[in-house]
C-alpha cells in the first residue's frame, strides 16, 4: 500500500513542480503587461499629469553628450523619452565640432540645447602631456579608447544648477524618473551589478551629481596625475576613485540602469555593449510598419530594439526629420520598408 502511495506522490510532486514553474511565468507575464499598460498611459497623459501637478524647475537638467554623428540617433530617442516622460524639460547636449549641423539641427527639434564644447577623452589628455601610450593598471584591453568619454566632465562647472542628471546617449527612460533630481548626495549612480553579476563599481550611463567647479578641478587633477603616474583611466573608473574612495556616493536601485537583460521595474534601458545590440548599428531593424504595430510587453532585451524603433520612427514624423534621417548612413530603405520581421532577420543573423 506504501508504494503505491509513493509513486502517487512523487508524481504529484513532479506536475506540481511543473505547474509552479508554469504559475511563476504567468506571473511575470502578468507584470510586464501591467507594465506595459502603464507606460502607454504614461505615454499618453504623462505631459498633462505634469502640467497640472508640478512646477517646472530652472535648477535642475537633464544632459548628455557626443563627440560625433554616432551617437546623435540615441540621443533623439533619449530626448524624445524625457520629452514623454520626464515632467522637467530642461535637456543639454554637450557636442564637440565633430557633430554635423544636420545633427545638430535635429537635437534642437526634439528638444536639446546644444552647447558646443571641446571633446575629451584619453587620447585628447595624451596630446596634451606629450605622450602617447596605453599600458599600465587602467590601460583599455587591446587599446580600445572609447571617444568623447571624459566630455561630460565640463558639465561639473555648470552651478547655475543644483542637480544634473547625466545619461549616455543611448540611454532611453520608460517611466519619470524625475525623483532623482531631488536626492541630497553629491553623486548618485546605479551599481555595475545587476542580478546575478556582482561589479563593485558603478556604471556611468546614468550619473546623478551636484555640480561644483571644485570637484570639476579635483576631478581634472585626479585624471592629470593618474595618466601620468600609470595610463589613462576611462571616466567611469575615474568617477568611480572620485567620489567612492572617500565614501561620497549613492548607490540607485538596479531599475534605474538596465542593461543587457530584463528586470523589473523596469525605469530605463541602457543600450550599453552588446545585448542587444546598439539598434542603429546593428544588422537588424524591424520596418517602420512592424515597429509601429508593437505592443509589447517587454520580455526580452530584443523588444527594447523595437521599442527604440517605435519612438525614432514616431518622433522623425512628429519634429519633421523624415527627409534629414534619410540623408545620413544610418537610414537603411531596405530595411525600414521590409516585408522581413525584426524576429526572422535575429534568427538569420544567429
């Protein structure tokens, strides 16, 4: 009679394991279409829920910045999702000489105001000391500079404001996140972590701070003796000495720089590195017909892709930039007019 019994059970066990596996993705279905749903609302009436519930503010920004056409396609899209979302609409782009007029005409129309600046990175410091070298501790794997990094340093002589909300270029908000305009510290930035991945360091894609010509000259010191000493350190490792070696900074939850993976709640998504891949480089597009007919909900990395469509290709029509993007060498006719789904041309691609 026990055995009988046993088997009994242990399948039950079994199909209740299964179940419950099946219950526990149900659930996260149910949470992202709740997501979903709340982030076309906000979409659609989060503009005139600002206008009737906060004062808009003089000492507070958004910025962001870019060196060179690459990277004014997301900063579109970024300053169309402050424009959706964000109920303080002060946005600066800081852009060097090596930004076109065209697309500088097109950060205008949705919104930024352009402040050309000298672009910085490690190579603009090398020219500077004389040298010109990438060894040492900081040193980048196989030499690989990323361009314009340190730019966004300049935004530390910016104290007609007493907060700043720096975000890379290819940065995108899916809600207001406008709280963070109102945190005390110094500097705020969201870990290298993510769950399951353990980074002691931050990840400066998204970067909350006080700006102060002091910290600007600490900060510029600090890079001048560090290069020398050793090599060149990206801006994020430098920021990262700054301001955590002496215990000044805020650590923001995980939502607040996504990247590479999903996870909720889900307040932004950072196209950094490789998952998925940065959408207006990538091979894969979907045509502006599949993108406009998404409706989510977000599940995967690759329906941020589609989601980035749907805004770039929604905001080309609102701030009239249809015939300007058509001249630069990101637009692809034979893609954007595909009858090939963005699902078919990543399997193909894989």
């Amino acid at each position: 009679m026990l055995l009988p019994y046993f088997f009994r059970y242990a399948k039950l066990t079994i199909s209740e394991y299964v179940n419950d596996k099946q219950r526990f993705l149900d659930n996260e279905l149910e949470a992202a279409l709740k997501e979903w749903r709340m982030y076309q609302l906000e979409r659609q009436f989060g503009q005139e829920w600002c206008k009737r519930n906060v004062k808009p503010r003089s000492d507070v920004t958004w910025l962001t910045a870019m060196v060179n056409d690459d990277f004014a396609i997301p900063a579109l899209v970024l300053g169309h999702s402050i424009r959706t979302f964000s109920c303080q609409q002060n946005m600066i782009a800081f852009v060097s000489n090596k930004v076109s007029a065209g697309a500088r005409k097109a950060l205008k129309r949705v919104g930024w105001d352009t402040r050309l600046v000298e672009g910085m990175d490690c190579d603009w410091l090398d020219a500077r000391l004389g040298s010109k070298q990438d060894t040492g501790f900081f040193a980048r794997p196989g030499g690989n500079r990323i361009k314009g990094t340190h730019t966004r340093f300049h935004a530390w002589n910016y104290t007609e404001f007493s907060k700043i909300i720096y975000v890379d270029a290819d940065y995108m908000l899916t809600t207001n996140i406008d709280k963070l305009f109102d945190i005390p510290d110094d500097f705020a930035a969201a870990p290298g972590s993510r769950p399951g991945v353990l980074d002691p360091c931050f990840n400066a894609g998204l970067l909350v701070f006080r700006p102060d010509t002091k910290f600007y000259q600490e900060i510029m010191d600090l890079w001048w003796e560090t290069t020398k000493k050793d090599t060149c350190p990206n801006d994020q490792v430098l920021l990262w000495h700054y301001y955590a070696d002496a215990g000044n900074w805020k650590a923001l939850p995980y939502a607040f720089n996504i990247r590479r993976i999903i996870y909720r709640p889900l307040n932004s998504f950072h196209f950094a590195c490789c998952v998925p891949p940065k959408p207006w480089s990538a091979k894969c597009r979907p045509s502006r017909k599949e993108a406009e007919a998404y409706n989510g909900p977000i599940l995967v990395p690759d329906d941020m892709s589609l989601v980035f469509w749907k805004n770039l290709y929604e905001l080309l029509k609102i701030n009239n930039l249809d015939e300007w993007w058509r001249t630069t060498k990101f637009f692809r006719a034979s893609e954007e007019f595909s009858a090939v789904t963005f699902s078919d041309c990543r399997k193909q691609e894989s």
